[in-house]
C-alpha cells in the first residue's frame, strides 16, 4: 500500500491539483532533505548546505485501464554534488552516497505524512479516516456523474 492509499487522498489529489503539486514538492523536499544530512555524515561535510541534490518528479493521474490513480514518478540522483576541497570556488563534483537503510526510508515516509497532514489543514481537509471525503464536495454538487466515478476509482471499485 503506498501513501497515497493509505492516507485516502487519490480522488482529492486527482481533483486539486494545486494540492497534489504541493504534496509531491513536500515529498521531493524531504528526499533532498534526506540526500543532503545523509551526505554531511558520510562524506563529513560542514554543513548541509554544502551538498547539491538533484531529482525531478512526475505526477500520473491513472492507471493502465484510465482509472483514477494519482501517484508520483520519480528520479533522484543517488548521491550529492559537493566542491572540491570545500572550496567554493573550484568545480562541483558528484559523490555516490550509500544505499539508504530501511531507517532513512520510513524517515522520509513519516515526515512527509507530517507535511502532509499540515498541507491538508492549510486547505481545510483532514487525514482522520472518519473525515476523509473520497469525493470534493464542490465536484460533487458541480458534476455528480464525476464526482461518483472519481469515488469508485479512488476506491478501487470497477
């Protein structure tokens, strides 16, 4: 089961696109967060600051049959840039940084879900199961027959 799934948000991120761009940024973010203090402590950097990232992400609204299904593709570099020497001034080169554990995994899982969580406030909505719609209430009064498929495909349903 992926995050998406689990927190019941498919129907409203296929809706609210400005919702479901911040939910991918606050994702990305917290893998560059990741990235960056996995480097300081691998490769002994001063500084978080110091460690360049890189990664872009893709937002898919269906799935293989066109039903609703919003999740995110993405590609991160499995290592950071960092100058030379520490000098600011001399050419950046790539460090590989070593597979993360199961650890830095579900940090990256339990942070987002927190940024999540403050990102559904900040729009009136709610992670409690009990008060997840599976379908905005302004679609379902605007466009009923579409507010009933997107309820069924964020459920799973045929």
């Amino acid at each position: 089961m992926d995050l998406l799934t689990a927190l019941g948000l498919r129907a409203l991120l296929g809706y609210d696109r400005k919702l479901c761009a911040e939910v991918v940024s606050a994702f990305m973010a917290e893998v560059d967060r990741s990235l960056r203090w996995r480097a300081k402590r691998q490769l002994g950097l001063a500084s978080v600051a110091d460690a360049h990232t890189g990664g872009v992400a893709a937002v898919q609204r269906t799935d293989s049959a066109l039903r609703l299904n919003v999740h995110f593709h993405s590609l991160v570099l499995d290592g950071v840039y960092v100058h030379e020497n520490d000098d600011p001034r001399s050419p950046l080169e790539f460090r590989e940084l070593d597979t993360p554990t199961r650890t830095d995994i579900a940090e990256v899982a339990a942070r987002t879900a927190a940024r999540v969580e403050k990102l559904l406030r900040a729009h009136g909505k709610s992670l409690d199961p009990e008060l997840v719609e599976d379908t905005p209430p302004e679609l379902a009064l605007d466009e009923p027959g579409l507010a009933a498929c997107y309820a069924a495909a964020a459920q799973g349903l045929p």
